[in-house]
C-alpha cells in the first residue's frame, strides 16, 4: 500500500526559486535495485541446516542461466519495500507480507551493466505457516526453484551450499570487519564441481545470501 506524505513547502522565495532552477539531470544517479533472500525454515532449522532459499534462473543477460534472488528495478512511485514485494510476486508468484533489510550493496563493479545498486532484504518465511509456498518462474525469470541450503559459519572460510536436485552451488566467504559492517562476510571462491552442468549465483548474490543466513543465525538461532 502506497503511504501518502504531505508535500513539502518552501520556507521563502529564495528557496523556491532554488528548487525551480534544480535538474537532477545534472548530477550522476545510479539505477536502483530491490533483491530478495527468500528463506523457508523448517523445525529442524538450527541457524545451519533445515532451511530452504528460493532462487530464479535468469532468462536475460547479463548473467543468463545463472541462479539468482529474486529481483528488479525500481519504478517510479513505489518505495524500495514495494519494489522487492512486486520482483518477488512478478518472478516467482510468491506473497509475503514482512520484509528485513541486509544491507545496500553498491560495490561499483557489482554489475556489469552499469552503476546499478541493490536494496537487498531478507524474508522468512516457517513451514508449519507456509507447507507448500508453491513457486512458478515469471516475468524475467526462466525457472524459479527451492534450494535446499546449509549454513557453516565457522572458522576462517564460512560456506553457504545450495542444492537442488543435481544442482549444487557452493560458495565460501572470509569475514572482514569495516565501519559499517562488523564481521561481514566476503565470497572468496567459488565451487560447482560437484554440479553435471556449471552452475553459480549472478551478480553478488552470494554476498547477499551469505549474510542473509548470517543475521537469521544470529538473531534468532532457533526460530521455532
């Protein structure tokens, strides 16, 4: 739902005449991104194993047929919340009603289509309350799956491993500690061989679902 504020008014003419003269056209704006980790905790959830995250193949470049969250641009008239609800309804059919943030990631290299930043949010969602969370690929998406995912955090290289049938991607990451994010986690290699075909996340979708699994661990272990 679309909350209504109450527009802003100039405190004098000079202001006004400020904001008449003012283009954004004149200033570099990167695109706007909303990313969605879609985790599904069961009982036996124990911060490490027992969940499961929803993933979509991409049917566009860049990163074409490889696995990713869901997720998409930003329009107009709609808060970054709204965005991530609407990508993860349009790409996979799947509601859900609460959102946490990760973090922004703006790394500038994070896409290679341009200066491109990514609002990234958790949702969890509990298998007693949603038994099936039934998924269909729409939209952009070629495919929308249940991964099934095991979280180790610890010692020096923490490892996130999806798999799905034959498909299984794995990923470790350092930790790393900076002003904004104490203990953040790091993708430092990645490892499809267990996998018949190549497969990987897109972007820096491993950082955001590493992370993701990180907070969900930590702020809640149990989750029952």
């Amino acid at each position: 739902m679309n909350v209504k504020y109450s527009p802003y008014l100039p405190e004098n003419d000079e202001e006004r005449e400020f904001l008449a003269l003012y283009r954004t056209k004149n200033y570099p704006r990167p695109s706007v991104t909303a990313d969605v980790a879609a985790i599904r905790i069961g009982e036996s959830w124990n911060g490490r194993t027992g969940a499961e995250v929803l993933l979509i193949r991409r049917g566009q470049f860049p990163y074409r047929n490889c696995w990713a969250l869901p997720g998409g641009f930003f329009q107009n008239g709609e808060t970054i919340e709204e965005c991530a609800l609407r990508e993860l309804r349009e790409e996979t059919n799947l509601e859900v009603h609460s959102l946490r943030q990760i973090a922004c990631f703006s790394r500038p290299d994070r896409d290679p289509r341009g200066w491109i930043i990514s609002n990234a949010f958790l949702a969890v969602l509990h298998s007693d309350a949603a038994p099936n969370a039934n998924v269909q690929a729409g939209d952009d998406a070629a495919d929308a799956r249940w991964f099934q995912a095991e979280f180790h955090p610890e010692g020096e290289t923490p490892e996130l491993r999806l798999t799905c049938g034959p498909i299984c991607i794995s990923q470790k990451f350092r930790v790393s500690s900076t002003f904004t994010s104490p203990a953040w986690l790091h993708p430092v290699t990645a490892d499809s061989a267990a996998s018949p075909i190549p497969e990987r996340l897109a972007f820096d979708h491993a950082e955001i679902l590493g992370n993701a699994f990180r907070i969900l661990a930590q702020t809640n272990p149990d989750l029952k």
